[in-house]
C-alpha cells in the first residue's frame, strides 16, 4: 500500500476505507459503503479489501472491535487513523481551493 503517514497522499480507497469505519463494519459492510458512496465508480474485491484492511490494521489506523467468535471480523478506525484521515481531507481541500483560484471555479 502506497499510504504515507508523513504528509504524503493517501489512495483513493484508502481513504474510503478510513471514513466507512467511523460507524464499526465488517468487510462486506465496508465494500457496500464504498459502492454506495462512490456510485459504483469503485467497486473492490474481497482480496483486495482484506488486504488493504490488514495493511491498515499493521499500521495501527484501524482495529479488530465487537465480538470474534463469528466469521465477519468488525473493524473500526483508531485515534491515528482520525488523524490521519483528517490529514488527508485538509490535503484535499486545501487542492481543492488551489485548483479553483486556477481554473476560476468554472467546474
């Protein structure tokens, strides 16, 4: 996974990740959010979620939550993965605003 913690960009599904488990989901939950949120522009595997949940769970921006004894794992995001995220949406907004000085809020 290409994400940095040290000012650089997240991905586009990472950051979808990070804001689908402000509410605790478990895998499928979060493919659903992701779907419904972006009009099915992305739609991710199993392998690749599961994946990218891992990696997210290894650099401690999300956490395994609830009750384990069943096969659907809930997760939520953790208190550095807030951080994070709310990095990464002042990056955006702050591209956001750069782009509209530019093109002159024409789009």
């Amino acid at each position: 996974m290409r994400d940095h913690a040290k000012g650089g960009a997240l991905t586009e599904v990472t950051f979808y990740i990070l804001l689908s488990l402000y509410t605790p989901k478990h895998g499928y939950a979060v493919m659903q959010f992701i779907e419904e949120k972006t009009g099915g522009r992305l739609s991710l595997g199993a392998g690749t979620l599961y994946g990218a949940l891992n990696s997210l769970w290894e650099k401690g921006w999300i956490e395994p939550c609830g009750d384990h004894t069943g096969r659907k794992k809930e997760y939520s995001i953790t208190m550095q993965g807030k951080e994070i995220a709310e990095k990464e949406l002042a990056r955006l907004n702050e591209l956001v605003s750069i782009a509209s000085e530019i093109i002159g809020g024409a789009v």
